[in-house]
C-alpha cells in the first residue's frame, strides 16, 4: 500500500501519517525532511538539500514496496502523486488549521514540541502565508491532484477522518 497525504500546514497530515503507520505497520516519511536538513546555522534553522539529493532520496522513499508519505504536495514529489494507491487530502477549514498554527508555533517557542526549524516570528508569519496559499488556491495543490481524482480521498474534519480510518483501515492492508 502506498498512501501520499497531502494538505495545507496544519492540517493535520503528520497526525494522520502517525496513525496509518502503526495500524498498518508501514514506515511514514514527512518530506519536510527529504526537503531540509537541520542546520542551526541557518536564519531558518534548517537549509535546504541539493535538487540531486533530495530527489535521490525521494526516489528511494517511493522505490519501497509499502509507503506512506506526507507533504503539503509540493510539485517536486509528483512521482509521489503519481505511485500512489490513495491520495488523502487533508482539507481542514481555515478557522481550524489558524488554532493549530498558534498552538504548534507556542509549543515549539516552549520546547515542548521539536521541529526542523527555528521557531520565529518569521516562521510563524510564514506558516500563516502558506495557509492563505492553500485556501486561495495560490499553492496549485488542488488542480495538481486534480488529474489523480480517481484516488482521492478529501478528508474535512475530525469526523471525516476517524470514519474513514476506522471503515477503511481493514481494507488497506
């Protein structure tokens, strides 16, 4: 089974890639991290890898057999679009992905949540600029996905997601 979890930031997708990896005990894979490295030297605390080695690893990621990854569907990791069994789009409402946002970014500035990055002003301003990109359509996210529709699974809410993990998680073994 290959599942590709795609999203805006917060919607939930690294939650959701948790849940399916241990249910059916296949390795998840944020590509957040094939994306960055962390790097404390860097304004961001994180750089970006080569094009060449990002894509090696990439390529390695979607080569195995079983896989579940998870990105906010970046046009570099469209094999990954392409490979995929399910594509799940994580289309949680604004008003919802705005709390969490909050809530990561204030956990992460406490240290009680890691991430790859340092945890700014800037990120935050960032995170909330993503979101935007999502709902406007600005990302290109959508008409991406667009042309896989015959695996696509939108996903809104809580609801959606525990009614669809719970009915289908036995057939995806």
């Amino acid at each position: 089974m290959k599942i590709y979890i795609v999203g805006a930031v917060s919607s939930g997708k690294s939650t959701l890639a948790k849940k399916f990896s241990e249910k059916l005990n296949i390795p998840y894979k944020s590509l957040d991290e094939v994306v960055h490295i962390p790097d404390k030297s860097h304004p961001w605390g994180n750089r970006k890898r080569e094009e060449k080695e990002r894509d090696k690893i990439f390529r390695t990621v979607i080569q195995q057999s079983k896989w579940i990854i998870e990105d906010v569907g970046r046009p570099c990791f469209e094999g990954g679009l392409r490979e995929a069994d399910i594509i799940v789009l994580l289309d949680v409402p604004t008003k919802i992905r705005t709390y969490r946002i909050i809530k990561r970014w204030i956990k992460q500035r406490l240290g009680i949540e890691k991430c790859i990055y340092k945890a700014d002003y800037k990120m935050l301003k960032s995170m909330f600029k993503w979101s935007r990109n999502y709902d406007t359509g600005k990302d290109n996210l959508k008409e991406r996905i667009a042309r896989y529709e015959e695996k696509v699974i939108t996903l809104r809410n809580n609801k959606d997601i525990d009614s669809f993990f719970s009915q289908s998680i036995i057939h995806l073994d």
